[in-house]
C-alpha cells in the first residue's frame, strides 16, 4: 500500500481474507528526495500512514511497517518489495496502481524482481475509470474539461434534477464567482489539529533527516487520519462552503485560505472519497445552507476538473513531463524559493507557500503560475517546484496543472489559451498591490509593476501562436494600437526586467 492510498476501500484490500494477507506499507527514502518535497508534506505523508497502519491493524489486518530509519531500509518501493518478499515468504503480490507514472513503471518491475505473480489493480477511488477517460478524448480533437464535467454529473447524478437536468437550471454558475470579499468580511479558518505522540515523532524523524529541505516543518496543525479530514470537512461545509463561489477567485494578504477547503490533502491522501466530499456539498444545498453557485463551483472542482486533470494525465504521459511547446528555457528565479522579491503578490504567495505548503487556485494560476509563464521559465524547472512545495502535489494532479492549464507547454490541449494577465488582473483580484513597492498602474520603467511589461512582451513574443487565437483578438488589438514605439517600451521595460533576475541555485528542488 504506497502512501497516497490510505483507504480501507482500496481495491487490493478487497476480497482478501485477513488472516491471509500482510499489509506491506514503506517510507523510503528515494520517495522523499526524488524531488526534495517540503518539510511540512513529508511529515504529513508519514504520519497519516503511520496512523492508517495502526487502524489497519486495529481492524485486525495484519501490517508489516517499514520505517524510514529502519536500518534494513533499501530507500526504494522495490527494494523493500523484494526484501519483504522474502522476509514474509510471499506466494503473491497485490497493490493498487501507483498515482504517478514513475512509480506505476517500478509496479510493472515487481513481478520479474520477486518471482511472484503480481496484480496491479486499478485505482478505482476516482469518479471516472482510465479506460472511460481515454475512451472519452480518443474521440475527439479537443479536450475542453466543461463537457467531461457535464458527462461526469450525469455519471454521478450529482446537482441533477429527477428529469435528468442539472440542478438550478445551469450546468456552470461560474459567472457569479468573481466577487471580492468587502472589509470587515470574518474569513473562516480550516480545523487545526495538535499534534499527538505519533506525528511529534515524526516531527523529530522529518526535521532530523530532512532539515535542509524548503519549507517550514512547524507548526504542524494538519489532519492525518480520516476522523480528522471528516471533521474537517464537516467544519468546510458550515463555515466557507456558502461563500466558496462568490470569493473563489480573490487574494488577500494574511488570509492564507480564504473560503477554500484545503481538503485536496484528504482527498490525495485516500483519506476522502471524492463522492462523499460532493455529498456533504450537495446536501448542504439541498438543506438550503448553501446556495448553487457555491456547491455546483465545489462539485465541479472534485467531479470535473481533478478527475480530468487525472485523465490527462495518464493519457498524455509521459510525454506531457517534456513538454514544451513555446520554448521556454530561462532558469527558475531564486525567489521562488525564498520569496525575496519586491513583487508583493508573489512575496506573499511563496511565503505562505513555505509557511503553509498551501496556497489556493488563483495564487498558483494567477500569481506563481502567470509570473513564470510572462517569463518564460523552463517548465519542467516550474513542474518540480510545484511538486516540492505543495501538500498535494502528487504528479497525476500537479503535472497537468503545471505544465498544460498553468504553462501552456502542451500547445493548448488543456487550455484554449494561456493564463496570462498583467498587473490589473491581480489588483483587481486581490489586495497586494496597494503596499507592493510597484505601480501597478506604470506600464513601463523600473517603478512600474513588472506584470504589465512582461504581459506585452510575452504576446509580442508568441505573436504567431496566439495572434490567430479568436479569444486573444482584443489583446492583440490594443497591442497594434500601441504602436511600434510604445511596444518598443513596453519589450525594453520587460527585458530589463528579466535581466535582473537571478536563477536559483542548484540543490533546491533536486539533490
Ligand atoms: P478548493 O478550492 O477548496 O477546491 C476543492 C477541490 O477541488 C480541491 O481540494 C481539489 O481536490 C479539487 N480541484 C480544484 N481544482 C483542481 C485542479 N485544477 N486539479 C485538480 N484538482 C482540483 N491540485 C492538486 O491536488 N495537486 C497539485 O499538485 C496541484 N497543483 C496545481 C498547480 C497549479 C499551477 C494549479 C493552477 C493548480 C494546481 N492544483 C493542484 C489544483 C488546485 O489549485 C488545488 O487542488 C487546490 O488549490 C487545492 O486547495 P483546496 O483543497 O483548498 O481547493
Ligand atoms: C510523496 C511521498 C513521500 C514523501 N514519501 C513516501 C513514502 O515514504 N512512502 C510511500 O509509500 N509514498 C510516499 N510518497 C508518495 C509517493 O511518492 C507517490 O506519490 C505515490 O506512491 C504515488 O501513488
Ligand atoms: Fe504584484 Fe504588480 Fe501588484 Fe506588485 S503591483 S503586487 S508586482 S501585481
């Protein structure tokens, strides 16, 4: 069982008679440093599979645990597969799938490396089976994730009215969810949870072993096991789900959560079904406790956008890991990883990137994701920062939303054009730019906020790419509208920009 499946429904512990099977659970080393994940995720991956082995075996499952320090510890899933192999006299091997494609690759190994038959079974905790997903968009040239979504709510019959319409009469509400929040708005904060004996040692091991990674190991206040992601859940849906829709897409500074729900983590961890997460949603509406925009907005993200973002995932792999499709080689700044920038925006997004291992949808897309796309940041440099930093970055979500909705490096087979804006998008959105050091009305010089150059120039440069994209038409009319000498500003105002940034030193994401 690898540490993302932390679910008693699982399909390798189906049908297995318990006093016959031995659970095989590892924290390996290689796990934890093939890309250098932040203090606070490696800490949590081993402490909810510490705390999913002990309610294993209180279940009367018998589990076979390796620790990290264990001194046997090959440090590789197939390592510790063969030794345990051994060490249990093994006549077959189980396991669900891998989530990412690396270790679905190990997976495919076992069988030759133990001599045992091995079932590689299907991860059906998604909504939507591979083979219906590849089904899906082999028949069709574009892969747009709004009609999946429609096909995953009849699927589901989730928001759908007896006679088969969807619920409140719209199958997207997403026009009513760019609100701003007002002053004097009380923000809800998710549950925290106080470390027991179990995670404190874990603390110890992760900040022992793992000190030089990024990020800040404490406070540590995550759930780790399914009773605390259930009342985690429980606390989203009173306190943040009525006002999920209208704020989804608004930043404020110290406000690390807004009313998002932070239950990716459960989700990606095994210790939530996307279902039941879309249930309690669903019910809350049909109580009348929160209203359609906001649940359908919630259901869409589960049902819609992570099970596509899986599907394309596995669909497009692994070419999508070397995409690259505009060419894009300048080296990662190095305030990615210690925030020290005078762009406020992104100061606050990586701060609380470090702090919390956390940041929301339009932090990552509009602030993270959009700088480094305007500047033309090699993409896999961009994919592995996102994988490091995140409590549920997991390749099958994090690479998709990377390098195709959030870089444009698969040429457009997620999104029908890039992510980009300038300064105005963010100072609409959010409540940075009023104490940034930048202007965020100067379009040019050094006073002016960098988003604005960076956002002409990067149209100038992929002028041929996007000038015949219809809905990048007004763009480039205002751009012809300038004229050559204020786009001549605008291009030298974003290449001195660039020259100043510095590339970040080797070492942070890959040891
Ligand atoms: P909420 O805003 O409360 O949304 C509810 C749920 O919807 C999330 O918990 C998540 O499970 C799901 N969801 C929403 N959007 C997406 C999406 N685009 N892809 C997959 N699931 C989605 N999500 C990850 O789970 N892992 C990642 O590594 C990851 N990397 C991302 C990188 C970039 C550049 C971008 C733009 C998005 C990324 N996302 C990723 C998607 C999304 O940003 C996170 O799922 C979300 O911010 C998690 O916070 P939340 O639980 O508070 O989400
Ligand atoms: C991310 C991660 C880390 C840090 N450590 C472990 C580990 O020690 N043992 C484990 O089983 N899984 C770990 N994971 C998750 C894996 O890297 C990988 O994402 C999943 O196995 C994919 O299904
Ligand atoms: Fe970010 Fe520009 Fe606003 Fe500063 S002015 S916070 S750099 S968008």
């Amino acid at each position: 069982m690898l540490g993302d499946q932390l679910s008693t429904a699982l399909a390798s512990l189906r049908d297995v008679g318990r006093p016959d099977a031995t659970v095989l659970m590892m924290e390996v080393w290689d796990e934890a440093t093939y890309v250098r994940h932040h203090k606070k995720k490696i800490a949590l991956i081993f402490s909810a599979m510490r705390h999913f082995a002990g309610e294993l075996r209180d279940a009367g499952w018998r589990v076979d645990y390796v620790t990290l320090d264990d001194p046997d510890n090959t440090g590789s899933f197939t390592g510790e597969v063969v030794r345990a192999a051994e060490r249990l006299d093994a006549s077959a091997i189980r396991t669900v799938a891998g989530g990412e494609y690396r270790v679905r690759q190990d997976q495919e190994t076992w069988e030759q490396r133990t001599g045992l038959p091995t079932d590689i079974l299907e991860d059906d905790r998604f909504v939507c089976p591979l083979a219906d997903f590849f089904t899906w968009a082999n028949a069709r040239s574009e892969h747009r994730m709004e009609y999946f979504y429609r096909d995953t709510r009849r699927r589901t019959g989730l928001l759908m009215t007896a006679d088969a319409k969807p619920a409140g009469g719209k199958w997207n509400f997403d026009h009513d969810n760019r609100d701003t929040p007002p002053r004097g708005v009380n923000y809800p904060s998710p549950e925290r949870f106080e470390p027991d004996t179990i995670t404190r040692d874990v603390l110890a091991l992760v900040g022992a072993r793992f000190g030089k990674h990024f990020g800040d190991l404490e406070p540590f206040a995550l759930p780790v096991t399914r009773a605390q992601a259930l009342v985690g859940l429980k606390h989203f849906v009173a306190t943040a789900l009525p006002d999920f829709g209208r704020y989804q897409d608004a930043m404020i500074a110290g406000q690390d959560y807004l009313f998002h729900s932070s239950l990716s983590l459960c989700l990606n961890l095994g210790l939530l079904s996307p279902i039941e997460v879309c249930e309690a949603a669903v019910a809350a509406y049909e109580r009348g406790d929160a209203p359609i925009n906001a649940v359908e907005g919630f259901v869409r993200q589960i049902i819609g956008w992570r099970e596509y973002i899986r599907g394309m995932y596995w669909w497009d792999m692994p070419q999508f890991a070397t995409r690259n499709a505009l060419k894009a080689t300048r080296p990662l700044p190095e305030f990615y990883w210690t925030g020290e920038t005078d762009m406020r925006c992104v100061a606050q997004s990586v701060d609380q990137t470090r702090r919390e291992a956390y940041a929301h949808h339009i932090q990552r897309l509009m602030v993270l994701g959009n700088f480094a796309l305007l500047a033309g940041i090699d993409p896999a440099q961009v994919s592995d920062w996102y994988l490091v930093v995140y409590f549920d970055a997991y390749e099958w979500a994090e690479l998709p939303n990377v390098v195709g909705m959030s870089q444009f490096a698969d040429g457009g087979m997620i999104a029908s054009k890039p992510y980009v804006s300038s300064g105005a998008y963010i100072d609409r959105m959010s409540d940075y730019c009023g104490r940034c050091r930048y202007d965020v009305k100067k379009k040019t010089g050094p006073d002016a906020c960098p988003f604005n150059a960076l956002y002409w120039d990067f149209l100038a440069r992929h002028e041929r790419r996007f000038r015949p994209n219809a809905r990048m038409r007004n763009m480039y009319g205002t751009w012809d509208r300038f004229g050559p000498e204020r786009q001549a500003e605008y291009r030298a105002s974003a290449t001195a920009f660039l020259d100043t940034l510095e590339p970040a030193a080797k070492g942070w994401a890959r040891g």
